[in-house]
C-alpha cells in the first residue's frame, strides 16, 4: 500500500512539472514569433534541460520505460523534441 502512495506523490508531483514544462515551450514559441531573441534562448534552455532532467529523474527511480509511467516519459520527451526541431529549423520566426 505505501509503494502505491508513493507513486501517486510521484504522479502528482511529475503532472504538475510536466504542465509547467508545456508553459515553458509555449512561452517559447511566443518569444521565437515575436523575435525575443535572449528570451526565446533562455526558455529553450530551460525547457530542454528541464525535460532531462525529468527523464533522467525517471530513469534514476526506475521508471523510464514501465508500462505505467510511459506517457511521463512521452511527455518529457515530446517537450525537448519539439523544442529541439524548433531551434534547429527556426520556425517559428518572424515573416
């Protein structure tokens, strides 16, 4: 029973890490479209190594690839992909 509790701390806590990680990336992309160059490289940086560290918070309790755990993983993973192809292509950009 204190395993399952745990989890779900851990369930709570990575939600709501994960919801502020998506705040960041959409802050992100308001930056890059409006062409805030210092802002849109801070909240890059902030979002890519937030998702690793998440990931690798992940990896450490062992939880990285459980079936259970899986759209924590996906989710991390999205935010630093996405925010990855994002710098390397420059979209979005001012037109």
């Amino acid at each position: 029973m204190a395993r399952r509790n745990r989890y779900r701390q851990m369930e709570f806590m990575m939600t709501r890490i994960l919801l502020a990680d998506a705040a960041i990336f959409v802050l992100y992309l308001l930056f890059a479209t409006f062409n805030v160059v210092a802002l849109k490289w801070i909240m890059a940086i902030i979002a890519i190594v937030g998702s690793g560290l998440c990931l690798g918070f992940l990896y450490m309790t062992g939880e990285l690839l459980k079936k259970r755990s899986l759209w924590m993983t996906t989710g991390f993973a999205a935010v630093a992909l996405c925010t990855l192809v994002s710098l390397i292509l420059s979209f979005p950009g001012p037109m």
